[in-house]
C-alpha cells in the first residue's frame, strides 16, 4: 500500500514538472493536428473533385519539401549551439536569413522548372499570383519549421 502511495506522489511531481508538461502539450499537439488535418481531407474530399484533390496534395506536398530543405540543418544545429551562443539573437537571425534566403531561391527555381518536374502543376507557373503565393507559402512554412525547432 504504501508503494502505491508513493508511486502516486511520484506521479503527481512528474505531471507538475515543467519538461513533462510541455511534453504532454506536444504530443497533445501532434495528435490534434493529425485528427484535424484528417477531417480537413475528409471535407475536402467530399466538395471537390479527385483532379482537384489531387492536384492541392500535391501542392501542399512540394511546399513541404522545399521548405524541409531549405532548412538546410539549421533547425538542428540551433539545438546544439544555442544554448552555447554569446549572442543567440543574431545566431537565430542568421538562420532565420539563411533558411529564408534558401527557401525563396529554390522555390523560384521549382516555379521556373516546375514544367520539367511537374507538368500537371504548371498553372502555378502560368498565373503571377499563384507563383507569388507559392513562394511565400514556401517561405512561410520554412521559418515556421524553423521556429517549430527552436521553440
């Protein structure tokens, strides 16, 4: 009985300790988004056609690529030499610049290219404002990674 008194107290502290917590929300986290980004897709799924379906994964998926690499492991290494940094401000603004700088670099590349790569996606390449938001969207989900890292 009294074990299982303590393994109770113990279990108190470890869901009042700070690391357990915040690592509670992040699954939490990832497991909302996961059920959300499912029944997004399901509703979609239901108002639209497969081309069209087809064709916004797509999209979504090349974004998500790009802005993966353009992180060009800096969201890892801010892990090992933040902490360490004599300034950690401009070590972050470093990153944030060169991910960007990458991010929007190959993201014109993939929409000046994309007839090579991806034939079914050139309306990207066709309408001005479909490649102006392509190339923020890929910056956007660069620094969000970036920032999804760090945090």
């Amino acid at each position: 009985m009294l074990n299982a008194v303590t393994d109770a107290i113990t279990i108190r502290r470890a869901a009042v300790a700070t690391l357990y917590t915040n690592a509670f929300y992040l699954m939490a986290n990832t497991a909302v988004m996961g059920v959300l980004g499912f029944l997004f897709w399901m509703v979609i799924a239901r108002f639209y056609t497969e081309a069209e379906v087809g064709l916004s994964s797509s999209i979504i998926s090349a974004i998500s690529l790009i802005a993966t690499l353009s992180l060009v492991g800096l969201n890892v290494s801010t892990v090992r030499f933040l902490p360490r940094a004599g300034n950690p401000v401009k070590l972050m603004n470093t990153c944030f610049t060169i991910s960007g700088s990458v991010s929007l670099v190959t993201a014109v590349i993939f929409v000046v290219g994309i007839g090579l790569w991806s034939p079914a996606l050139v309306l990207i390449k066709e309408n001005l404002i479909l490649s102006a938001a392509f190339i923020v969207l890929c910056l956007s989900a660069t620094l969000a990674l970036m920032v999804d890292h760090i945090s």
